[in-house]
C-alpha cells in the first residue's frame, strides 16, 4: 500500500467514525472544528490544484468531501447546544479578539450585529468561495478531458455548506436577542 492510499483509507475512516457519532447525538468534536476541517481541505485543494499538485489536491477534496458528509449526520439540535454553550460564555456587545476565532464566539457577534440572515451568508461565503476556486481549476481528466466527475464530487461540500448555515441561522434565531 502507498502512502496515498494508507492516508486516504485514515481519512475515510475518521470521517465515518465522526459520522457515526454525529449520527448518534454525540460529537467526538466541535462541530465549529468540522467545519473548519472542511475549510481547510477546499483551501488545501484549491492551493494544489492551482500549483499542478494533483496528489495534494485529489487527497484534500477526499477530505473535505468525506468530512462534509459526516457533517450531513449532524442535527440542527447538535448545532443549537453548541451554539448555546458558545454564547454562555460570550458577550456578544465586546469587541472581537482573535480567541473568539477559536469558537462559534466571533460568528455570534457578527449575528449580534448583522444579524442572523447576514451572519449565515457571510458563513455560506467563507465556505463556498474555496469551493468556487477549487471547482475553477479543476483540471480535465481523462480521455474525455472532462471535468464533470471532480465538479459533481463537490456537490457534497456545498450541501453541506447550505445545511450548516440553515442549522445556524436557526440556532441564532432562538437563542440570540434581536437576531
């Protein structure tokens, strides 16, 4: 086994394991760090697709792929508990500091000010825009040259993307004043 295929069989099974007790009502972690997790593989895929580094890319579109559908597993309750444990500990009319990042804290005080509607698109837009830029440079593959197969694999990403926003718009609609 190549050191490719041992990665993406650990990526895999992170991802279902995390999956699994999303499924069950339990988060082995944030669920603000799984949606960075994805993030961070658009970012990463985009980076190695725009520098010709098809391995890097292709690995981290199989991670923020798998990770988008263990997020798929989670409920708009899982996101709501985590929110209100974030928000216990924030006070919303402080200015923003760079601990807030760590948590759902810099993204309350974004709905404290702009409102929950504005937030969740900003939120969709911070998740999306590395989706767009890693589906525009996916190079064509095959005999083909299509590049339809690598665009459909990110349909995940964006679902999952739309239903986390939804998850937290309507998280901050109950649990923020005025939101």
């Amino acid at each position: 086994m190549s050191l490719a295929q041992i990665s993406i069989l650990i990526i895999i099974g992170t991802a279902t394991v995390v999956g699994w007790s999303l499924l069950r009502g339990a988060t082995l972690f944030r669920l603000y760090w799984l949606a960075l997790l994805v993030l961070a593989g658009l970012i990463v895929a985009a980076a190695g697709q725009i520098m010709a580094v098809r391995s890097v890319a292709e690995t981290a579109s199989l991670f923020a792929i798998t990770f988008s559908f263990a997020g798929w597993a989670s409920s708009p309750t899982l996101w709501r508990n985590e929110l209100r444990r974030d928000l216990e500990s924030t006070v919303l009319y402080a200015r923003f500091e760079p601990r807030d990042l760590r948590s759902w804290r810099a993204w309350l005080k974004l709905v404290d000010r702009w409102g929950a509607a504005t937030a969740s698109l900003a939120y969709v837009a911070i998740l999306l825009a590395p989706l767009a830029a890693a589906a525009a440079t996916v190079q064509p593959t095959g005999p083909a040259n299509e590049r339809t197969p690598m665009m459909l694999a990110l349909v995940p990403v964006a679902i999952f993307a739309l239903l986390s926003a939804w998850y937290l718009y309507r998280g901050a609609r109950r649990l923020v004043p005025g939101a």
